[in-house]
C-alpha cells in the first residue's frame, strides 16, 4: 500500500494545565505517533500527568510545556496510538466463554469438533455442572445438523446433556441428553405460537432437531445448572483487552429496560467501585418499542443513576430490528423472500412504534443503538429515524445503527443525511463460507450484491465505528482493519468496491467510536486534557504492506496514565 508519511512541521496542540508538585510528568519521544485528531493528526512526542495528556506535538514543542522533574522514554520510532475502542462488544459474555470451553469461531469438521468436546469433557474444563457447554461453534457447523446429530446423540455423548453454542450469540445446538433435560420435546413446540416456530429446528414428524435460534435459546440456557460469576466473566474480558489494545468499549446488552436491576451493571459497578475497572464503559439497555415507551425510559433514568460509577456510564438503549441473514436461522428481514420460501424473516418491531419510541428517547437524550442486518430492518429503522428527526431536528446524538449486513443503495445515503452512525463488523466482510456459502444460494441476487457497503457508507457521509460484536468473532481491531481494506477471504474478495483505507479504520477505532459512546471530548484520540490512554505497536501501521497489519501486536497498553499491559520482553 502507499506509505503515509509523517509532516515534518505539527503544530502543537495544547491546554494548559497546572502542574502540581506530586504530579511528575512522563514524555514519549522520538516516536510516530497516530494522534486521530483530525485537525493534527500526526506527532512525534507526547506527555501526560497523573492520568491526563499535557501536550502532543514534535519533541521541542512539548518540552516547552514541562515543569519540574519527570521521566524521559526514547520510543525508537516506535508506532503509538490511541487506546482502542469498540463500538459494539457485548464483553461480559465474551469474558464468559473464555473461562469455559471456546473452538474461538474455527471452521472445525465434525470429528475435529467430537475430538474437542471429549478432550474438554475428560478434563472437565467445558462443564457448567453435569452439562457440556462448547462456545464459540462457528455457524457453518449447523449446515451439517445431520452430522452432528449422528456424533453428538450416540457413543460417548448418548448419555452426556451437551450444548454447542454457536459464535454468532443467535444460535445452538443441543443433543437429546439435553433437549430431555430442557424439556425440548414435541409438545413444547405444539405449545408455541406460529410466529414463535421460526426459533425452534424440527423434523418431519414435529420433533425438535435441538437447533434453536434467537429466543429459542432460553429453554435450553435456563437448564444450564451453573454459570461462572460476572465478576470473573470482567476481569477476564479487560484481560483480553488489554493485549489487543482496547481501552473502552460500548456494551448494548448490559440489561433490559424491563427491569431496574442488571447483573451485567452489578458486576460493571462492583469492579469500578473496587478500583479494578481499566477500561472505559458505555452502556445500552435493550427496550421493547412495541411496548410503551415512557415506563422503559423513566426505568432507564432510575437504572443510570443506581450504576453510574467512574468510567461507567449508561447512556441509551439497544433495539432489535431482526435476527441474524445465515441459513438455516434466516431471522434477519429483507425485503424480498428467501429463496424458495416466502418468508421474509422477522421485522422485531412495529415500524410506528419504533419511530414513537426514538422520538420520546431522542427527546430525552437517550442514544437509540439498532441491531440492524437484513435491508428492511435498515430501512425501516432509518424511517423511525427520519420521523424522529422531522419531530426533534438534530439533536447532535450519535444515534447508531449496528451489524448493517444489507444495505440499500437509497438508505446509505438516507443514513449520512439523518446523521446516523454506523458501528459494523467490518471483520465480517469478506469473501468465506460465512458470506458465501450459507448466504448467496438463499437470498435473491439483488440484494447480495449489497453486503457491507462500507465505502458507499463513507462517501455519503455516514461515520463509521469500528466494532466486533466479541464474542460473535475475534476482537482483535488490526484483524478488522485488515479485511476492511482488502475483503479478502478464504473464498475471495467480498466486492473490492467496498474496501476503506486503513487511516479509514484508525479513526472507526478510536476517535470514530468513541463518538458512538459519547465520550469524545474525554477519549478516543491522543489531545491535550483527554484521558492517557495509549498504545504502543510493533509496527507502524501506516508504513508497512496491508497483510503485516492483521499480524501487529500490542506492546504495551497505557490506560489512564498506568500501563494495565506489557508483552513479555518489552
């Protein structure tokens, strides 16, 4: 790729601020450092006190702002940038699957997967009590039912309850072990309404597969005999984070509207209120538009009051518009039918309902977050969007649409002129079985031609946010940055006119996302009176060839000031 190169002239950006005697400062020099200030992006030192930047700019410029005694660290060059951020990481649960058995989304065959769970069943480390729960099951497995049916309800597993839970977060599967243990029997799917049918896999005969989907799921978790604390589930989410990087997150799911309690914001709160929380946090609560929206909203106020602790805010709610595009769950909605049925999929709210509900939210400065993926949940989230801009005009909250699959060519530009933002996998868009196999065959070819137009996005305007979706995938932002660029895939490149460039990404994973929280005027890039929170890279990201950037490991990971992470030798 063409190199960036650094100016030779930045003019300092800088406030200034006291510097108390106990307040030594620390100043990072002969560095490159990746600023994501727009107006300066580029600097080769940096200082910071206590737990905020003092000055960026070239190395005389800051001197000039230092007093009294500190340290001096010579960066060699060194790439530094700021703390990463995600858009849209449901963290608590990806924190989860990493204290229990986790194949980590691997593309695995069917015996490689009966060789992982009796490994993890001789060694207990997948047992939530008696039951075998597997996370991470990439979702090519469950065009292979038959198969898995055949290894996981015989031998070894015959007598075994199992759950392979699938890595979208929308799906699993479960043996007949566990499906007598749920109580996931052909009565049970008699009982369910028609609309309800879609969650539940069956046979010929009406009886249940074990594949569940969206709410489906309940049944089969709630006969899970033991689950790990969210204490632990945290700790070992900012664990992983640290070594990627990441300094904050905005998590969509850390409750429900429907309650004024959350375990999700227990744990959050316990972990600040104990001084072990190094992240930055901002929450959405999931609500119900097709319920009144008052209740939910003063609930809202009552929750963010009870767990606003430091570094943890809530700011908004999260609205499910659909499920998921892959065959066989095929729950997002889209506009035409999927092949050969005439289902298409399931639109979550009532189209006036939820432009009632985000205008009452909006009015009230609450943030509307949209899990979006079929081209009708888009375009029908952007006309409750529209209502509510035509009610309230523009009140300057990043109101924000997430996942983004399909996307019209008429919303992309509907999407920059509401100023709604986007928070996309952009991991996701490339050419694998993912986006080919389990897609293309099953929707019509006027619609997968428009799968994460992210170019088209940007160039109307829309801002992008970088995010995962952890522990859907892998949270690792350089991953991300790289198949944002090329779309390269196992199976080719997923539509070369989509790709961003890689300054694109830096900017959707720091500055870009930290909008989506509502918190740039205190993080997401490197400015004089924000937080020190900083990374440094083993490689310069804007200097080296694109395949070297998904392989770029984190040296160091600085928040607030405090080095929370350092690879072993640096």
């Amino acid at each position: 790729m063409k190199k960036i190169l650094l100016p030779l002239v930045i003019v300092l950006l800088f406030v200034q601020m006291p510097m108390a005697g106990h307040c030594q400062w620390k100043l990072y020099h002969n560095a490159k450092i990746f600023t994501a200030n727009k107006a300066k992006p580029f600097a080769s030192a940096i200082a910071i006190a206590g737990n905020k930047i003092i000055a960026v700019g070239t190395e005389a410029e800051v001197r000039r702002q230092l007093r009294g005694p500190g340290t001096s660290i010579d960066c060699k060059g060194g790439f530094m940038m700021p703390g990463l951020l995600d858009a849209h990481m449901h963290a608590l649960s990806g924190g989860n699957n990493l204290l229990f058995a986790n194949v980590e989304d691997q593309d695995l065959t069917i015996d490689q997967l009966v060789t992982y769970a009796e490994k993890c069943y001789l060694n207990k480390e997948g047992m939530s009590g008696d039951v075998l729960v597997i996370y991470g099951i990439n979702i090519t497995t469950w065009s292979q039912l038959d198969a898995v049916a055949s290894k996981f309800n015989s031998g070894a597993f015959k007598e075994i309850p199992l759950v392979l839970s699938g890595s979208d977060g929308h799906t699993s599967w479960a043996n007949r072990a566990m499906m007598g243990r749920a109580g996931l029997n052909k009565t049970f799917l008699s009982r369910q309404p028609a609309d309800k049918q879609i969650y539940y896999g069956k046979d010929a005969a009406g009886n249940p597969t074990g594949f569940v989907s969206e709410e489906g799921q309940n049944i089969i978790e709630a006969a899970i005999p033991v689950k790990p604390g969210l204490k632990a589930a945290g700790r070992k989410a900012m664990e992983y984070s640290a070594r990627l990087g990441i300094t904050g997150w905005l998590d969509p799911s850390a409750g429900k509207t429907s309650s004024e309690s959350s375990h999700h914001l227990e744990a959050y709160r316990w972990l600040s209120n104990n001084g072990l929380l190094n992240v930055h946090i901002a929450t959405t609560l999931v609500a119900d538009p097709n319920q009144p929206a008052q209740p939910q909203l003063n609930r809202l106020a009552l929750i963010q009051k009870k767990y606003s602790a430091r570094n943890l805010s809530v700011i908004g709610v999260k609205i499910f518009a659909d499920g998921v595009l892959e065959h066989p769950t095929q729950t997002a909605a889209i506009s035409l039918p999927y092949t050969g049925t005439t289902s298409k999929g399931v639109l979550l709210f009532e189209p006036p309902a939820f432009a009632r509900f985000a205008t009452l939210a909006d009015k009230a400065n609450w943030l509307v977050h949209v899990h979006a993926i079929g081209d009708r949940a888009v375009t029908e989230s952007l006309n409750g969007f529209a209502a509510m801009r035509k009610a309230n005009g523009h009140s300057g909250i990043p109101h924000t649409i997430t996942h983004l699959q399909l996307v019209q060519p008429a919303d992309v530009i509907r999407m920059g002129s509401l100023k709604i933002m986007a928070a996309v996998q952009l991991l996701w868009a490339f050419g694998d079985a993912t986006t080919i196999d389990i897609v293309q065959p099953y929707i019509h070819p006027s619609l997968y031609q428009w799968q994460y137009p992210a170019r088209s996005m940007k160039n109307a305007g829309v801002m992008i946010a970088g995010a995962s979706d952890w522990p859907v995938s892998s949270a690792n932002p350089f991953q991300a940055m790289y198949r944002a660029v090329t779309r390269k895939g196992p199976k080719g490149v997923l539509d070369s006119s989509q790709t961003l460039s890689l300054e694109d990404m830096l900017y959707a994973y720091t500055l870009h996302a930290a909008k989506a929280m509502r918190a740039d005027t205190m993080i997401g890039s490197l400015e004089a009176g924000k937080y020190a929170d900083m990374i440094r890279v083993d490689k310069n990201l804007l200097e080296i060839p694109i395949e070297e950037v998904e392989k770029a490991i984190v040296l160091e990971t600085i928040f607030e000031g405090k080095v929370i992470y350092r690879k072993a030798g640096n």
